[in-house]
C-alpha cells in the first residue's frame, strides 16, 4: 500500500467518525464488493446481501473502536465473516458452545481420555465443499472472542503480537486464547469426521 492510500484510508476513517453520510457511501463503494464475495463463500447468495447490509451498519457503529493496527479491509472483512457465521448458526438453530465444555480431558498420567483424531489444528476454508462447511459450522458455534482469535491468526494471517494489539490483551494471553479456540474448534470437528457426538453438543436442528 503507498503512502497516498494510506493518508486516503485515514481520512476516511476520520470521516466516519465524525458521522459522514458520504464516507460511509464511499466505505460500501470501496469494500461492498470484495466483502460480498466473502460473505457469499459462508451463506451462499440468498443471504450474502443481508449479511453485507448488516456488516457495513455493525463497522459504521463500531468505527469508534477501530485502532488502526490493522488495514481497513483486514478490519471489515473479519466483521462480515462474523456476521455470516452467526446468521449460519442461526439458520441451524445450533447456540453457541462454552469452552470450557470442549477442552480436552486428561488424566492424572497427563494422557488424554477421549480418543484425539488427526485433524489439522487451523480452520482449512482451501478444502473441499464438505470440509469447508464443516468447519464454517464449527467456528460459528464458538464464542465470539474464540472466533475472533482464530479468523485473525488462521484466516487472515496476522502474527501473535498483531492480533494482540487489535484485541488489547498481551501477548500471552493472546497465544492462550488462540490455544483454547483451536482445542475447542478441534473439538467441535472430531465428532464430525470420527462420527461421535461432542459432549454438550448433539443435534439440535
């Protein structure tokens, strides 16, 4: 990015907080497209717009809070893939799940006690259809924070301090979200692809 799209994101920014009508047309001009191509890659065509409308209203809200540690787009695009995977939860009538209740159990050997199934521990939204929705599915049913965590270091590629910076935490508690969110996503996909129910998380819909 060159130092004039930076100074034009920045101003940009400035206008949307100071509540410009025409910033934000220009937002959606700017963004819509590529956050709709996202958008439908989660809940398909009938619904990408909703979840589009829906996102663009949550940033303009939320611009206050924008810190600027990361690029606008990176910014919009982890707002649109939360609002598409709470409105696929939704349509699946699947809450949310606590992660406490998906940790893994071990016992006093330090062995775990269910059986752990070779899964790659970062969501592969690269993969087959399947696999992809699958695992859309999962991180729809994880809290917001574990979401957020897993779509800023394995979805968008940020490193550890750069995710840290975005959500004000330290550096460690960061890795210790991040770990928790990836056990727990982990332990949502087991029983799909080892055809055993998740404790606390049979089918509901």
């Amino acid at each position: 990015m060159n130092v004039t799209s930076v100074i034009d994101e920045a101003a940009l920014v400035d206008a949307l907080r100071a509540g410009s009508d025409d910033a934000f047309a220009q937002l959606v001009r700017s963004y819509g497209g590529r956050m709709l191509a996202v958008a439908r890659r989660i809940v398909g065509e009938d619904e990408a717009g909703d979840c589009v409308q829906e996102a663009f209203l949550q940033a303009f809200r939320k611009i206050g809070a924008f810190r600027g540690d990361a690029k606008l787009a990176t910014w919009l695009h982890r707002i649109v893939v939360n609002a598409a995977l709470t409105r696929r939860r939704r349509r699946q009538r699947r809450p949310e799940v606590s992660l406490d209740s998906l940790m893994p159990v071990f016992d006093d050997l330090g062995c775990r006690v269910e059986p752990s199934l070779p899964l790659l521990d970062a969501p592969d939204l690269a993969a087959s259809a399947e696999v992809r929705s699958q695992v859309l599915d999962a991180l729809g049913q994880l809290p917001e924070d574990a979401r957020q965590i897993i779509l800023m270091r394995d979805l968008q590629g940020l490193d550890t301090a750069e995710a840290a910076a975005e959500l004000g935490i330290s550096d460690g508690a960061a890795k210790v979200r991040l770990h928790r969110a990836r056990a727990a996503l982990k332990r949502l996909l087991e029983p799909v692809f080892g055809g055993e129910p998740a404790p606390g998380t049979g089918d509901d819909g």
